[in-house]
C-alpha cells in the first residue's frame, strides 16, 4: 500500500485557549496502526497510522484531558483499534462504534465493556456503500442503556431524514451539524432547516465541529464562526465539541489543531458556556456510568 493520506497537521501550534480541566474532545479517530489493525476491505480511504500514542500527545499538547474516539469508516465494523485506543487511555477515553447491524447483544454488552457509548450511522455515499435505516432503526431498538446514536449525514439531505431520526428510540448527536452551508449565515436554509431537527426533540444533540470542511472562507472560519455562535448559545445543553483528528481525508487544508481550539471562545465566549460544551455535556453523554 503506497499511497497512505497524511491528513494532519504534524506540529500543531499550542492553543491560546485556555480548556477547562477535564475537557473533552468528543470527536476524533484513530487509524491503525496497519499492522495490528487493518483497514476494513470497503475502506474508501487509506490513511497513514494515527495511534493511541499521537492521539494522547495531541489531547496533552491542546490542554484537554478526555477523548471520545469515533470508529472510522476507513476501519469498517471492526471497532478493535478504537477498542485498544480506549484501553490504553487510563480511563481518559470512550468511544463510538459502527457495528454490523446484526451484532448479537453479547457482542454490544463486550462493547460497552471496552467503553463504547454509541452507535453512529454514517449516511455519506463517499465514505460508505450503504446506510440500511430499517436495519438501523432495529438496532437502535437494542442498544445498551445509556448509549446514544451519532449520525452523519449532509445538509442535503436531512428533510429525507427527519422521519428515520424521528424514529430513533435513543438520543442522537449529530456530527458536524449535518454539515451545514454557514455561508448562509445564522438564519440561512440550512441552519433554519437544523433548528427544526433540534425543535423536533428534546434530546437532538449536535457538535459544533470542523470549521476546516465547513467553511469554505478559509481560515480564520469567519463564516462558521457567526453561522454556529448562535446555535451554541441558544442549546448550550445539546453540543460536544471536538477536533476531529487526524481528519479524514483532509488531503489539503489540513487545519492546524491549535487553531482548531482557539476557536472554541468564538463559538462558546463565556465560561460558563465552554464548560458545557467541554465537560458538563460530554460528562452526560460518555462518563454518566
Ligand atoms: C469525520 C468526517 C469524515 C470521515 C469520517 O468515518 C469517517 O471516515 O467520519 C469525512 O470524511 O467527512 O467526522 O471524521
């Protein structure tokens, strides 16, 4: 395998932000390593190793101290390297998973064990081949107690999706928004069309993530900034926040993770509002057993 994506920065500058202790960074991945863990035979992409290791130096580098570690579709239904990630992190790390649809529940009940929290649907046509919502909707039906459903999906189309999530017996966090235009700006078609997902139900979460693929302006992310300021501050109790390192597949622009941070007061500017985003809500979602 030759050609493996680098997709991140490799000296991120150190943050001017300050992160309350205990923070999380509720959405990042690992990837491999290769030899102990190879990439699943659908995956649309071929990273270069991001381990445990780099993941831990970038949390310490950033001030934060808990990850959340998302399955990446790059490694398909066999969750073992972010398994062995959660291991490795003394109790600092806990995960999403993407399971095979007919997993049993002793296999669930193993999950939970390593610290998974989560299911996420993946509905991106260039990250996964398919997205069976009946299949999903009875898993979603089996889940352990406490989990939850991460789902990503784009703007386009989530009015398709609004009665598959309306079914979903689980609280549901939203990746990136559902990727949003925020050129659009606060009260644009696609925010507008995301206030009426999080009116619909009361546990709709969401993360207010990835300026770097949001924005087209570039940075400074002058546009994500002011389109997500005001989703913040009107459902401080609904949002996680997270890097979304090594960024899959973010072969230019890689965004530099410090910068990623310093964005944080930008969209959440008191302190009482980063402590939710930060540690209260993820607290909720991750560490409430
Ligand atoms: C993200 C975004 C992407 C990739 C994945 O599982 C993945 O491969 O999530 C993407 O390419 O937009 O959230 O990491």
């Amino acid at each position: 395998m030759t050609d493996r994506i680098v997709s991140w920065h490799t000296r991120p500058s150190k943050p001017c932000f300050v992160a309350p202790p205990g923070a999380v960074d509720a959405h990042c991945h690992v990837f491999g390593p290769l030899a102990r863990f190879p990439f699943g035979a659908k995956a649309k992409y071929l990273p270069a190793d991001a381990t445990s290791e780099m993941l831990f130096a970038l949390r310490d580098r950033l001030g934060f101290s808990r990850n959340v570690i998302v399955q990446a579709s790059c490694h398909g239904t066999d969750n073992t390297a972010t398994l062995d990630a959660i291991a490795r992190s003394e109790g600092r790390a806990r995960g999403v998973a993407v399971v095979d649809p007919a997993i049993s529940e002793g296999e669930l009940a193993a999950l939970h064990e390593g610290g998974i929290r989560a299911v996420r649907f993946n509905f991106l046509k260039r990250l996964v081949d398919d997205a069976p919502r009946d299949a999903f909707l009875e898993l979603a039906h089996r889940l352990p107690r406490g989990w939850h459903v991460a789902i990503y999906f784009e703007a386009d189309i989530l009015d398709e999706l609004r009665s598959f999530i309306a079914a979903i017996p689980a609280p549901v966090v939203v990746d990136h928004m559902g990727r949003p235009d925020v050129t659009q700006g606060p009260d644009g078609a696609d925010m507008r069309a995301f206030r009426r997902l999080l009116e619909s139900r009361a546990d709709v979460w969401f993360k207010p993530t990835c300026p770097d693929r949001l924005d087209p302006t570039g940075f400074p992310w002058n546009a994500f900034a002011e389109a997500v300021a005001p989703l913040v501050a009107d459902y401080p109790d609904r949002c996680i926040w997270g890097t979304d390192w090594p960024h899959p597949n973010m072969q230019d622009n890689v965004p530099d993770d410090g910068r990623l941070v310093d964005m944080i007061p930008r969209i959440a500017p008191t302190r009482e509002l980063q402590h939710k985003l930060l540690v209260a809500n993820p607290e909720r979602l991750y560490w409430s057993d």
